[in-house]
C-alpha cells in the first residue's frame, strides 16, 4: 500500500515523518510533494517516493493527507489531486479550514467516488513531532473506521466527530476559545499588575484556584452541557458583584477592560431577568438566546463521556 502526504512544513514534516515510520513498519511506502523539494530530504532518505505534482500523488496513493497553510493552498493542491484521484481513496485534509471549502469539495471527490474527510489537527509543533496530537474527522464514519489504524501513526487522539466539516467546526471552536482566553489573559493580568501586584504572583495565585485547578472546558459539563443551573454552585448575583468590582478597579488604575464588561453585561441581563439565585453560569443563556439555539446534552452521554475521559486522560 502507499500513502501520500502533501504539505512538509513544520507540521507537515513531522506528522509526515511519523506516518512513514508506521507505514515502513508494515512494509507499505509513502510518496511525498511539497512545494519545496528540500522539504522532503528527511522522508527521501527514509525511502520515501517523490512525486512532482500533487496529481502524481492521487495516481499513486491509496489514501492521501495534506497539511497546508489554508483554503486558498487546498483549493489549489485539491485541483490537481481531482485530476489524478482513483475511485476508493480516502483523502484526509489535516489542515485548520474552512468548513464551507471543505464540503464543497466533498461533493467534487464523491463525484470521483473518492472519499473527502477534514481532519484538522491540535496539539502543535511539539505533539506533531511526538505523535501527541489530536485528529478530529468530519465525513464518512466507515472511512475513518478503515483508515483510523494509520490516522494513529500520525496522532494519539485521532476521533470521529460527525459529517463532513465537522473536524472543521471544532477546530475553529478550539482554536478561537484559546484567543479569546488568552485575550481575557492580558486584560485581568493588566488590571492585576497595574494594581500593584507582581505577575508571577498573580498566576501563582490564580493556578491554585478554582479556574486555575481545573481546565475551563471541563466545567461546562456541570452546568452548560446539561442546561442545569439550580441550585447554584456559585450565585449569579454573587458573579455580577465580582465582575463589577473589577470593572470598578480597571476603571480606577486606567485600564480598558473590554471583555469583562461585556461579560457584566451579560450577568446584568441575568440579574434584570431574575436570575441572581441561578448558577453564575446562567449567564450564557443570554448568548445561546442571541444565537437562537438551546443546548441540553443528554445526562447519560455526559455521563459516559466523563467516564471515558477518566478512563483516557
């Protein structure tokens, strides 16, 4: 069997690399492309095959990966690849996309009967190199099924999400939760260090608390995810007067503190609609509601996806 990967950079490189150790293992081969002939010396002397075009890559390979910068790189690199693909294989884009660019070249690959699934990735520079890394699959369940044994020579947490762009979705949601937390970062740790506290102080302090003790994404299951607010674990009414304290002190050292005041907009809007005896968190109905959706997860799928955290880690 071969396997072809297209995109070699810092990502590329190493999840390439990763790949044809597996691939060797099994006595299978990969062939390779980049726009850089030089970045494919480390996989060319391992016994890899070079191909000159990504269509030479689609004529040679069973299943294809590519690790690009963007949608405008895919769409050029996807072109080529339509031109060469065989009926049967699988292709997964692990490149962070767009999800509307993805399903719209789902369609042209299934006209092929080739199989299209976005497979984004998260975990870094690092991980790729380690083979720590996630995979979340968007596209057909069967095709991940079959091919999820060499997904596991690239990463450790490779995971089927749902249809086509969902891989897509979720490292969007990933990636834009991280920038807005560490935006959030900046602005308490200017509020903190212009107020006369030291900085190492303050992440010392903060790590030991609440916030610091837990990671943000695993509290959403105890309110959040099941749509759960009483009784409160900490009061609407009680958030409102912390947030406002702080807002009050940015104001009083002189620094701008955007996103926490539009965080005590949101507990005001709670407060106004009786919530202040609520769980703190009711606070993000107010956004669910702009949105126009509800979410209510099922207490035994919460149940058994905690369970399976525990078990993994």
């Amino acid at each position: 069997m071969q396997a072809g990967f297209i995109g070699l950079g810092t990502m590329g490189a190493s999840m390439a690399a990763n790949l044809q150790k597996g691939l060797k293992a099994r006595g299978d081969t990969l062939v390779v492309h980049d726009i850089r002939r030089d970045a494919a010396s480390r996989h060319l002397r391992d016994g890899a095959i070079w191909a000159d075009t990504p269509q030479a890559v689609a004529e040679q390979s069973e299943v294809i990966f590519t690790s690009l910068p963007g949608p405008p790189e895919f769409e050029s690199v996807t072109a080529g690849l339509l031109a060469g693909i065989r009926k049967g294989t699988a292709y997964f884009d692990l490149t962070t996309n767009s999800p509307t660019v993805v399903r719209r070249a789902h369609e042209a690959f299934a006209a092929k009967g080739a199989h299209l699934l976005d497979a984004p990735v998260s975990g870094g520079p690092r991980g790729a190199a380690s083979g720590k890394l996630a995979i979340w699959c968007g596209g057909d369940e069967d095709t991940f099924d079959k091919w999820k044994p060499v997904l596991d020579m690239i990463g450790d947490a490779a995971q089927y999400i749902g249809p086509i762009g969902a891989g897509s979705v979720a490292k969007l949601v990933h990636n834009c939760f991280g920038y807005i937390a560490t935006a959030a970062a900046a602005e308490v740790f200017s509020m903190g260090v212009k107020a006369g506290i030291e900085p190492l102080a303050i992440w010392e302090a903060v790590r030991k608390g609440a916030i610091g003790r837990r990671g943000a994404f695993d509290s959403l299951t105890d309110q959040f995810l099941p749509n759960k607010y009483e009784p409160p674990a900490f009061a609407l009414r009680l958030a409102h007067k912390d947030v406002s304290l702080a807002t009050a002190l940015g104001r009083e050292v002189k620094v701008p503190m955007r996103l926490a005041n539009l965080a005590l907009a949101d507990l005001e809007e709670g407060l106004n609609r009786g919530w202040g005896d609520r769980d703190s968190r009711s606070m993000m109905l107010c956004q669910l509601e702009r949105a126009g959706i509800k979410i209510e997860v099922d207490p035994q799928r919460l149940t058994e996806a905690l369970e399976n955290k525990a078990k993994n880690g």
